[in-house]
C-alpha cells in the first residue's frame, strides 16, 4: 500500500512540474509584475501590514513553529502523540531541510527581485531564472521564494501525519499550501518576487520532504494505515 501511494504521489509530483515549466514557458511573470509595479517602483513595497505581519511576524511564527517540532520529539501533543519518535524526527527535519534547500538555491541565484528592474525603477534587466550564469545586472539572490518557504516547508509534513491521520495530514498539507501561497502573493505585490518564485517554492518544498520520506520508508518501512471516514476526529 505505501508503495502505490508513494507511486501515485511521485506522478503528482512530475505532473506538478510539467505544470510549472508550462508557467514558465508562458512568460507571465513580468505581466503579473507591472499589474503592482510602476516606473516609480511598487507601491506596496513598505506597506506596514505586509512589512511587519505578513513578512517579519509570519517569519518569525515559522522559525517558532520548527523549533516546537523539534521540541515536541521528545515532548509531543496533539496529533503527534500518535507518532513515534523517528516519525516526529522526520517531521523536524523535513521542515528544517526544505528551508535549507530553498535557502541555498536562493543564495546561488543570479536572479533579482522585480523591485531590482530598471522597468521598476531599479537597475537590473529582466532575465529568466533558467539562464544560468547570466547575471541581470542586479544584486540577485531571489530565486526561489524564500519567504514563502516559511510556510511551504510544512508541507512535506503531510508524508509523515498521514501515518496517524489521513485527515490531519490532508489538513496539515493544505494549511501549509494556501498560507505559502498567502505568503507568496503578499511578497509579489511588494515587488520581491515573480509567480514562478512562489510556485518553484512549493514544488520543492514538496519534493524535498517525498525524498525524505522515500529514505525514512527504506530504512523504517511501515504500512499506511486505512483512510478514515470523513467524521473521524483527530
């Protein structure tokens, strides 16, 4: 059973990212750009709200978030009493290694900020995150979306709740997607990132904690248990 879910599961993976070449493919990043930006640069760009809640304070309720995974492995509550110990071990790590990993494909990116383009006021010149080793003349450094890896790092978390509830886990999964995607769209409208930075956040978000999963499960395999019915509490 766990074999056949993951099969399924690694499908929906490589749809996911023929969904995102055919986005790229579209070069609608710019278009969605100039709906919030202007010569004069993006008026939204200091917003207090989106500066200090949606940026600063769901930053920080993140990193609070990781490091209460990492507690609850020795101290559990919740859903995550019905773990074991490597299952929350999985859990911290996954969250913790997808971070990294956007982090460091961030850090290595010629890609600017459309806030960085001369068409927003900035310096640089619009050039695809696919050109590598191109640089835009720009600071770079802003491919993928690292803010929205605040949320979307969660996601792989659906691979290990869904152990203990198929419920919670489908819960946990989609919290993880709509608030990345929140999170995501806020940093687009001050300009700090294209729609692709967003949707490559998840795609890898997503992809670091199955490959993870398909480590834990050869080492520590176990069987899925059965789905529950739709009243089944959690």
């Amino acid at each position: 059973m766990t074999r056949a879910s993951n099969f399924r599961l690694g499908v929906l993976t490589l749809v996911a990212l023929a969904a995102l070449l055919a986005w790229d493919a579209t070069g609608w990043d710019l278009p969605l750009a100039r709906l919030a930006g202007s010569p004069f640069g993006f008026t939204w760009r200091t917003n207090s709200f989106l500066v200090h809640v949606m940026h600063e304070g769901a930053r920080d309720l993140s990193w609070a978030l990781v490091t209460a995974l990492f507690i609850a492995i020795r101290w559990p509550v919740g859903v995550l009493r019905r773990l074991g110990t490597g299952d929350r071990v999985q859990l911290a790590l996954t969250t913790l290694a997808a971070v990294i990993a956007v982090s460091l494909i961030k850090h290595s990116s010629n890609t600017s900020c459309p806030w960085d383009l001369k068409e927003f006021g900035g310096v640089a010149r619009y050039v695809s995150h696919w050109s590598w080793g191109v640089p835009d003349g720009g600071p770079g450094g802003c491919f993928p979306a690292g803010h929205a890896s605040a949320a979307f790092a969660y996601a792989g978390g659906y691979f290990v709740l869904r152990r203990a509830s198929a419920r919670a886990a489908a819960i946990w999964l989609t919290v993880a997607l709509v608030a990345g995607l929140v999170l995501g769209l806020a940093q687009q409208v001050r300009g700090a990132h294209y729609m692709s930075h967003t949707l490559w956040t998840a795609w890898i978000c997503w992809t670091v904690g199955f490959a993870i999963e398909l480590v834990f499960a050869r080492f520590n395999p176990q069987p899925l248990k059965p789905a529950e019915p739709a009243h089944a509490g959690y």
